[in-house]
C-alpha cells in the first residue's frame, strides 16, 4: 500500500451529498475570481461556499444546477465569509473547472458512493 492508498473507512468518512444552487453571485471580495453560492441539501440544510468556476458558468447559469460537494469538512474563512462546503469540479488545463453533476436529478442530500 502507497501513501496515497485510502482505505474503505477513510473514503465513507468523506461526505460527497447533492444538492442544488439556489443563489450565486460575484465573489468581489476574493482575489481570484469567484462566486458566492448556497446550495441546498435537504435534510443537511443550505450551505455557502465560494467557487472559482468563473470561466465555464455565470451566476444565472447556476441557479437550479445540482452540484457534487464536500460537507463535513470545517468551516473555512474566505474573505468576509464561512465556507461550509467544497464543490468538486473537474480542473482543466488552463485551472478552468467543470462541475460534477448527477446525470438525472436526485434528491438534495442523496450521499454519493
């Protein structure tokens, strides 16, 4: 086993949940572009993360998406906010990122594994 192999605990200790983007704005506070996002889980409730997902997507194109996220990680301060969650994207050559998806709707909240 290589340090980066992950055991079966360590992965199910990762909470990776759907949930939909119901505001996005600019980020203007950030140095590197960036949107401001809540995104709804259900039953593990709305969320705020900051995304710098500029290149691909605008705010509008946002709202309503079902995204992929992080959830248990500690909240995080970026600029003047708490970032509760961490949206997971694919990062292209030029570091513009592709957000991972459900390929049909899901539940908000619904765990990925």
């Amino acid at each position: 086993m290589n340090n980066n192999t992950l055991t079966w605990d360590e992965f199910m200790h990762v909470e990776m949940r759907v949930g939909t983007v119901v505001s996005a704005e600019i980020f203007a506070e950030v140095r590197n572009p960036a949107y401001k996002i809540t995104i709804d889980f259900g039953e593990f409730g709305l969320r705020k993360t900051s995304a710098q997902v500029t290149a691909l997507y605008t705010p509008e194109e946002l709202i309503g998406k079902q995204v992929v996220a992080v959830i248990n990680f500690p909240p995080k301060q970026i600029a003047n906010m708490m970032s509760e969650c961490l949206v997971l994207g694919g990062i292209g050559e030029n570091k513009e990122v592709t957000l991972l998806q459900p390929e049909r709707p899901v539940k908000n909240g619904t765990r990925i594994g």
